[in-house]
C-alpha cells in the first residue's frame, strides 16, 4: 500500500476455495441436474460435457470425472 507502506499477500481465491469446499464426490450412476442461470443481459449459447442437454439444463452421470462448463454472452 502506498500510503502506509505496508506489503500483504493477495489473496489466492482458488487455493482459498480448496481450502474451505471439499471436493465433491458421487457415486457411480449418479445423475446431476446442473441449471445455468445468467445475468441480466446475458443468454446461455452452449453447454459443453453434458450427457443431455436442452435449453438451461445440463445432465451429467456421474460415472468418471467431470468438467461441465456454461457459455454465455450478452
């Protein structure tokens, strides 16, 4: 900080967030429903890593690891 002269560490969000959220874990065969809510002036174009997909629903079975990600754009 300028003023004062002092130096912190950022804080590392993703480091934090390990920290404080477990890591999920489901059993095989589980079915996830996933819903992508988007911000006002924003429209969902594309989910990618669904099993099934259709309109703002994303349908994972949960048999390995997974990544599912939402696109969106205003």
């Amino acid at each position: 900080d300028s003023r004062n002269d002092l130096i912190r560490p950022r804080i590392q969000v993703d480091a934090a967030l390990d920290a404080v959220l477990p890591e999920l874990s489901y059993s095989s065969g589980t079915r996830l429903t996933l819903t992508a809510t988007p911000h006002p002036g924003f429209r969902l174009t594309l989910w990618r890593g669904c099993d099934q997909s259709a309109g703002n629903r994303c349908v994972v079975e949960m048999d390995s690891a997974k990544s599912v990600t939402a696109v969106f754009e205003p």
